[in-house]
C-alpha cells in the first residue's frame, strides 16, 4: 500500500482546487438554469409558472453562492500566507454565515410554492451554524493571542 504524505500546502490546494470547481459548477448553473428547470418542470407535471418561481428562487441563492465562494477562497489564500488567527478571516467567516443564513431563508420561503427547498433551507440553515461556531472559535482565539502577545 502506498501512503502519501499530505502536507498543509496540500491539503490547502486541493481546497482551493475544490472552491475552483464548484465555482464551475455554479456558473454551469447560472448559465442552464432556465432551460434545467424548464425541463425539471415539463418532465415532473408541474405548473408552467413554476419554471419562473424555481428560476427567481434559484438565481437568487447564486448570488449568495458566489459570495459565499469568494469569502472561501480570500479565507483559504490567508491561512496559505499563514495569516490564520486574524480579523479578516473573522470578517469573512461572518459574510460565509450570513450568506447561508439568506439563502436558507430564500429556500425556505421558496418551499411554500416547492416543498423540497425546505430541504435546502434546512441545509443551508444548519451550515450557517456550523460556520458560525468556527467563527466564534477564531474570535475566541484572536482575542486569546492577543492577551497572550500581550503578557509576553
């Protein structure tokens, strides 16, 4: 058996490589979404004007999506320059949390008309918490340097 040491550098690229590719992924989306959607709707039996309800609600949990990738990929750039426990990466983790917390209330809203995006809202909903309490820690640990920089 082969073993590969992975080392931070790595492991901090193949993130980056992973942001680059669902970047790819949601333009795709952006680009096909209407013609996707039109036929997700002809094939399921739904109503014509839900292809413009689903569309509206799709394109706008995109904008928080490339937000959200951006905020990703500034917060990956840092922690490779080893600026890790700073008040940017804070600041950015904040923007990622609240862009999940709008795209939640999005679907969520959206699930009135197409109850699976409640699904999606459920989803989006708890990784808001998630990055929520990595930014609490990174707060916590800043401050913690900080006093520590400070008795030293």
């Amino acid at each position: 058996m082969i073993r590969m040491h992975v080392t931070k550098d790595m492991s901090i690229r193949l993130t980056l490589a992973c942001v680059a590719v669902f970047a790819v992924f949601l333009l795709a989306a952006d680009l096909f979404a209407f013609r996707w959607i039109g036929w997700y709707v002809a094939w399921r039996g739904m109503r014509p004007e839900s292809v413009l309800k689903m569309t509206v609600t799709l394109y706008a949990a995109s904008v928080f999506g490339w937000v959200c990738l951006w905020a990703l990929w500034r917060l990956l750039k840092n922690i490779k320059a080893e600026r890790v426990f700073d008040g940017e990466n804070v600041r950015l983790l904040r923007a990622i949390s609240w862009c999940c917390a709008f795209a939640a209330l999005i679907f969520c809203v959206s699930g009135v008309y197409y109850p699976p995006f409640f699904f999606a809202g459920a989803a989006a909903a708890f990784m808001m918490l998630i990055v929520r309490v990595v930014k609490n820690v990174f707060q916590q640990a800043i401050e913690m340097k900080s006093e520590l920089d400070l008795t030293i």
